[in-house]
C-alpha cells in the first residue's frame, strides 16, 4: 500500500512539472503503478469471500441468534459453598448460565446454556 501511495505521488509530482520530463522513466513508473494495483486487486479477489461463503456464514450467524448452547457439569457434593461459588463463577466468566441443579449422591450436577457468539448481538434493534 505504501508503495503505491509513493509510486502515485511521483507519478504526479513528474506529470506536475512541464520542463524535462524523461518519459521513459514515467512510462516505467507507470507500469510499475499498474502491476502494483493489479497485484492489489489479484489479493483483494483472493482474499474477499465468494457470495455462496457469504450467504452461507449470514444464515449461520442468524440462526446463532435464536440457538443455545448446553454444557452439564459435575462438582463434588463435599464442595463448600465457597467452592461452587468459586466453580460457578468461572462458568460465568465463560458466560455460562445455571439455571438448575441436580443432586446425586456424590456430585452435584450443574446444568448450563448460553448464547453461542455472535457479532450480530451487537448490531443495535432495529425495530422496538
């Protein structure tokens, strides 16, 4: 990108000036201009997703919009409570939300769901 911002700027700078303007080397400059903006666009092509990608991830992201996911887990029932606190806290911070608790004889069985991610969360509501 800096190349050609500095390829385009001389470029002008030549085309600017009227008196001994070597055109050899403004025709070299402008070659060496448009390889750089074709290899630019080569990478842009390559690098942009096909319309059949884009479609596809789109649909992905909306039904992410309406899906949980689940994860279960078991904690030990000798745990103190400063102890599921602790376990239930760092299932938080993976934004893991409880919402019930088995008991076993031995374990405690937490059951959790979440929102999978999704950048359209953060797209503001359109309509109220």
């Amino acid at each position: 990108m800096k190349k050609t911002h500095t390829l385009l700027a001389l470029a002008l700078s030549l085309t600017a000036c009227d008196s001994g303007v070597d055109t050899e080397k403004l025709e070299k400059l402008s070659r060496d201009l448009k390889n750089t903006l074709a290899g630019t666009k080569d990478k842009v092509v390559e690098l942009s997703p096909s319309s059949r990608d884009i479609q596809s991830l789109t649909t992905d992201e909306f039904k992410k919009l309406s899906a949980f996911e689940y994860k279960v887990s078991e904690l030990p029932r000798s745990a103190s409570a400063i102890e599921l606190e602790a376990e239930l806290s760092v299932l938080g911070v993976d934004r893991w939300e409880c919402f019930q608790i088995d008991q076993t004889e031995t374990h405690y069985r937490v059951f959790c769901r979440r929102r999978p991610a999704t950048y359209l969360r953060y797209v503001p509501r359109m309509f109220p």
